[in-house]
C-alpha cells in the first residue's frame, strides 16, 4: 500500500466505511465520526478527513451534509505513478522556494517524463 495511514485515520475511514454499509450508503456527519473514534474534537476528524483525502482513501464533496466518498484502490500501477507524481511534485515546489526558477528546472523535465509511463485511468 503506497499512501499508508496512520492508526487513528485508519480508524476514521473505518468508522466511515461501517456506518454506510449500516445506513444503506449514508455517510456519517463529524459528530458521528468523532463518537464513533473517540475523537476530542470536530476539528480533530476534520483533519484526518483532510489527511485520508491527501493520501486518496476518500473524496469530500464540498457543500454537501455527509459528503464523504470513500475511494478504492483502484491498481498499484496507478497509486505508484502517483506517489511519484506528489513526491517530483513536493520536491519541485521545495526547489523553486529555494532556487527560484533554475532549480525548479530539473523537478519539471521529471515530471514530463513521468507523463510518458502514465498508466491508463489517471486523469
């Protein structure tokens, strides 16, 4: 598994995952994550929504109640491409804030070669 989660996101996508398959696809709201975790707080499940949606388990639906979809994985070829993709990704945004446009260079060029072995399914 390429994008791992932690215990307590783990947790979290459980907890989404138990409450719709009892509510006929319904998903929870954040008090009904936060009772079913043991989560402190709403801000403390809003932010491991954040983290699973970063790491591609689930897709908030803005302006909608309940609007989680909870993502499956769809190929290891595809989770792969795009562990690269947000690493070159990462590390070309660090290159620019430190070296301006010059160093941000490279990261590019391996980016455009990274859409050459782009498996299909990705967008």
């Amino acid at each position: 598994m390429i994008y791992s989660v932690t215990d307590r996101q783990k947790s979290v996508l459980d907890a989404i995952t138990s409450y719709t398959k009892e509510h006929n696809g319904l998903c929870p709201t954040l008090r009904e994550i936060m009772a079913a975790t043991g989560l402190n707080s709403i801000s403390g499940v809003a932010t491991h929504l954040k983290a699973l949606e970063r790491r591609g388990r689930i897709k908030r639906l803005p302006g909608l109640a309940r609007g989680i979809a909870i993502l499956e994985p769809q190929d290891d070829r595809i989770d792969a491409y795009n562990a690269v993709y947000l690493a070159l990704d990462r590390a070309k945004a660090a290159a620019f804030k430190h070296h301006g446009v010059a160093g941000m260079r490279e990261y590019s060029h391996a980016i455009d070669c990274l859409e050459v072995i782009k498996p299909e399914g990705i967008i």
